[in-house]
C-alpha cells in the first residue's frame, strides 16, 4: 500500500463531507488499517471536524484503528457453526496462528477475528480469509488452507 | 394564502397552550409554566432526544402514545399529560438505570427523590458519564471546535477529548465542565490533560520564578466544579 494510492482516494472524495465512510471504507480496504495521520487527512481534505472522523471510524467494526495482519481470518462463533463444532474450529485456528481473535501477528501476516454468523449457515462452519469462504472446514482442514496464504 | 404563522392550540396537564406550529411539546409546556424533567435537553442546543426522561402522555385522535417532548411537534387537538402514573413509571426506571453509573449527580439525586427512584436498584456500573452528549454538542454547535466526541459504540461508547484539537482550544474554554449533569467532562478533559500534555496546568496557571518552582509547593489551580445540592436538600429515597 502506497501513500500515493491513500492520496488518490482522499482527493476523490475531497470536498465532499458526506462521504466519509465512503472513503475510509476504501482506505481499510487498501491499507487494512487507519493510522492517525490519514484520519487527519480525510478531516482536512473532506471538510469535516478531525472529532467526526473518529467517531465514525471508532463506531464502525470495518474499521480498525490499530494494524492489522495482510491476511484477515473470519471464524464464525454463530449458533449454527457452533453446533457443527465451530468452537474446535476456532481452536485450531488460534494453535495454528498463535492468535486469540482480535489479535494481530508479530510480522502483521494474519488477524484472527470471531464472528456471530457470518451468513453462511448452510455451509458451516466456516472460515473466511480475506473474504473468501472456505465452508464445511474441519480442524484438519484448516492448517491446509492457511498453508496457501503466506 | 397568508404568511401568517399558523397557530397550533393544544392541552397540557388540563391548561391550554397556543404555541406556533412546529415548536416541541417541550417548548410548548415550558411556555405555559408546566415543569418536565430534562437532562439532555438545553436551549442552546438542537433538540437531541437523548435521555428520554422528558417521556410524556400524548392522546391525539382517540389514540394514547408515550413520546420524548423534547422531539415531538404540537398537533391540533393535542393532549398531553405529563405525570400519569406510567410516565412517573418509566422516568422512574430510567432515572434508575442513569443512578447505576452517575449515583451521586446532583440533578440525579434531585429527580430520585422527585420520582421515589432507588438508586441501588440496579448494579453500580460507575462510568459517571450519562452520554446525555451536552458537551460534545456543545462543543460541536455552540463553540464549533469539535474538541470532544463519541469514540466507540453500544456498551463501550464513551467521550473523549481529542488530544491535538483539546491542546490549542480547551484551556481557554472549559464551557463544558458547567453544563455537564455529572462532571465526567471535567474529569474525561484533565485526564486528557495529564497523557497529552502533562505539567501544563502548572506551568500556566502559576508563573513564578524558577526557584518558587522548584519548591514544588504550588497549590492546585482553582477550578469551577458544578454546584452540589444544598446539605438541606432531602435525603435519598432508600
């Protein structure tokens, strides 16, 4: 992620206050996080109080205030996951990685994040990595794919 | 058509109010001398419908509904009831959940004893802050230096300065510290104060030589804190 792509996309929207989360959703998007200095920038660029661009950004679980890793890793706690052993999925994941979910690696590679139905009960339990669904997933299964990302 | 403002008559608590259309029943009751209880509500401020404890009774058409006054515009033919025994009901839990986290703010402790609330009735959460937002709105509308926001959401929401916009303009200001129920916008500011830019308050409140500082005896800044209530204000309802 390029500070020139960030700059793109605040002058795409400079000016126009009412797209503040248009473009600190693409700004987590690129970058995976928002550091301080480019909330700053949005502030300035699309005319709205620094405190406004916080409020949003603090409200909104899209948005993460704090690094994240280049892989993000969704494992879905919902009832109908957990029922197809969703928990000992979760568990694996988090040997596997060393995360709790919330967590972010030491060498930003993966973020573990737990979810309450993810919207796929027909194929749970599932795991999502970087928005692509891997469903039915077993523990076994689990270390397979996280063999791909690295 | 004439431009003449149309008057709207309307009941309140069995009086009579003519208020021009689109006022707030709030605005409507105040007008006419009929008391309802607000802790969010402020006139210099746009209408926030925040705390619900201005709740009242209103009967339009044969209908009976439980609105916030302080958002709700006068209708022809309006009755408003301001103290039925449900409204003291749900004031009286809403004070209540509010006494959880804020036990011993004084507007607090007044309504308690108004409403028979009991302040132990729910676990204490003391996080102070009522999020009633007068300081953010003020800060936002009347002083317009956006200094203090909401930071997060649900049970975790709470108010925060922000250090860079809090450094420049807070100092002269500290407008807010009056119009908080509860004081926490005093304490959420000089916790602020103390992580962002520590020793400040000693350094421009008491310019004396070096020496004299050095002594370290300098006595706190005086500082306005909200009014407590009289001692002979009535004791809590138990």
């Amino acid at each position: 992620m390029s500070e020139q792509q960030i700059t793109d996309i605040i002058e795409k929207y400079r000016g126009r206050p009412g797209a503040v989360i248009h473009a600190l959703t693409e700004i987590q998007h690129a970058n995976h996080w928002l550091p301080r200095e480019v909330m700053h920038e949005v502030a300035d660029a699309l005319e709205v109080p620094f405190s406004q661009v916080m409020q949003i950004a603090s409200f909104y679980k899209t948005f993460s205030l704090t690094p994240k890793g280049k892989h993000e890793l969704h494992v879905c706690t919902g009832m109908t996951c957990h029922l197809r052993g969703g928990a000992r999925l979760m568990a694996k994941v988090e040997e596997l990685t060393g995360l709790k979910p919330g967590e972010t690696d030491t060498d930003a590679k993966f973020s573990l994040e737990a979810g309450s139905c993810l919207g796929s009960c027909s194929i749970g339990p599932e795991l999502i990595v970087d928005g692509k669904h891997y469903g039915r997933m077993t523990p076994e299964r689990a270390a397979d794919v996280l063999k791909q990302y690295d | 058509m004439n431009d003449a403002i149309v008057q709207i008559t309307l009941q309140i608590d069995g009086k009579e109010a003519t208020v021009p259309a689109g006022t707030t029943v709030l605005k409507a009751a105040q007008q006419i001398g009929v008391a309802i209880p607000t802790l969010c509500h402020h006139p210099k401020l746009e209408d926030y419908g925040g705390c619900r404890l201005c709740l009242v009774e209103v009967e339009s058409r044969g209908r009976t509904n439980y609105v916030v006054s302080c958002l709700y515009p006068v209708e022809n033919g309006l009755v408003v009831r301001t103290r039925s025994e449900k409204v003291d009901k749900v004031r009286r839990v809403i004070i209540e959940e509010l006494m959880a986290h804020a036990p011993d703010a004084p507007e607090l402790v007044r309504l308690a004893y108004e409403y028979g609330a009991d302040r132990n009735r729910f676990e204490k959460e003391a996080a102070f802050c009522v999020m009633c937002g007068l300081c953010v709105r003020y800060c936002d509308e009347v002083k317009q230096k956006h200094a203090v926001g909401f930071i997060d959401n649900g049970h975790a929401r709470e108010i925060s300065f922000i250090p860079e916009i809090a450094a420049t303009e807070c100092w002269s200001c500290q407008e807010c510290f009056a119009i908080c129920p509860t004081s926490y916008a005093q304490a959420a500011y000089l916790m602020t104060e103390a992580l962002a830019f520590p020793g400040r308050r000693k350094k421009e409140s008491a310019p004396r030589d070096a020496a004299v500082e050095r002594l370290a005896d300098i006595p706190a800044v005086p500082m306005t804190f909200v009014k407590r209530p009289p001692a002979s204000e009535p004791e809590l309802a138990k």
